[in-house]
C-alpha cells in the first residue's frame, strides 16, 4: 500500500474493503507529521542563524528518518494484524477455538497501533523542539505537524479501543486502554501547546 499513489490510497481507503482502515490511516497521517518535521528541520540546517543548534538539528533529522519510516511501514503491518482477526471473526459460533482464537486476535490487533501511538508521540516530541529552534520562516509546519500528530494519535489509540472492547480478558484489555490513554494524554497535550504556542507567536490567539 505504500507504493500507491495519493488517488490509490484514498480510494482503497474509500471502498468497503477493511484494509487500509483507520489504523493505516493513522499511520500515514503520523509519517505525514514526521515528514513536516522533517522539512522544517533541514530548512533550519546550516542557516547562520540557527547554528548554535546544528548539532541538535542533525540529530533530529536522522531520528525524523527513521520515525518516518516506522509510520509508513506501519500501514502494511497494520493490514497484517488485522487478517487474524478477520479470520477469526468468520468462524462459526459454534466452534470450541473460537473464543480463544479472537481473544489472540483481538490482543495481536492492537500491538500495530499502540506502535504507531507511541512512535507519533516520538515526533510529537520533535515538533516541540523544533517548536523552540526550527526556521521561523517554516514555523508554521510545526504547528501543522502538531496537527497532524495529535490527530494520528487519536485516531490510532481509538483502534486500541475497538479491539480492547470485546476482549474477555479484562484485565489484559484495561492494561492495553491504560497504556494507550495514558501515551495520548501526554501526545495530546505536548500537540496542543506546541499548536497554540505557534499559532500565538504568529499572531492567530
């Protein structure tokens, strides 16, 4: 999926199949984050201005890199994880396998997005700095990125939830929702003060 075009994905996105769905969604939408970053990070490279944070910035490019392709990699693993449990959906009720079957299913389905939650709180964490050092020419694409962040991250801790919900071990599923709401509070927050601290500085609050 990731070698489609734009038109490719929305319309695979668009169409009744369950893949790609909201969970390879979120991942492009985190990679898309990333990549804002990315750019407002080599904008900033090598500016006199900006060089007292060479040091930092290469670094940031380097981890933006590797963030990036995470995400985009997280599209294809997403569609993955969720065929068992497609299949283990389809099995009749009857079946002696079946409760056990889903509830791995279930649990496998929602080790993909927790990844993606966690790696878009990684960039989300960039933005912040950047936020403090990147190119006030190209600051507004942190905010954007910070956008795009706190939305990724939304929209990958709701497909924690869905797979969570019907769980029969509730204990299990009450770690995974601790876990995920406790990455996308803190993703929220750091989104939210790095959007109102650009959109402030550009005159917008």
């Amino acid at each position: 999926m990731t070698e489609w075009t734009l038109r490719g994905f929305v319309a695979g996105l668009s169409s009744k199949e369950p893949v790609p769905g909201g969970g390879g969604a979120s991942a492009l939408v985190g990679a898309v984050g990333a990549a804002l970053c990315s750019m407002v990070a080599n904008l900033t490279s090598g500016k006199k201005k900006y060089e007292e944070y060479q040091a930092e910035i290469e670094a940031i490019i380097s981890r933006l890199s590797d963030s990036g392709q995470r995400l985009l990699a997280s599209i294809e693993e997403d569609a993955k994880v969720f065929a068992p449990l497609a299949a283990a959906y389809g099995l009749p009720k009857d079946d002696p396998q079946r409760e056990q079957t889903l509830e791995a299913a279930l649990a496998l389905a929602c080790t993909v997005p927790m990844e993606i939650l966690e790696e878009t709180a990684r960039v989300a964490e960039i933005a912040e700095e950047l936020a403090r050092m990147g190119s006030r020419l190209a600051i507004s694409d942190v905010g954007v990125a910070a956008s795009a962040c706190r939305a990724a991250a939304e929209g990958a801790a709701m497909n924690v939830y869905i797979n969570t919900r019907p769980m029969k071990n509730r204990e299990e599923a009450d770690r995974l929702n601790r876990g995920a709401k406790a990455t996308l509070c803190g993703c929220v927050e750091r989104c939210e003060r790095v959007y109102r601290q650009i959109a402030a500085e550009l005159g917008g609050i």
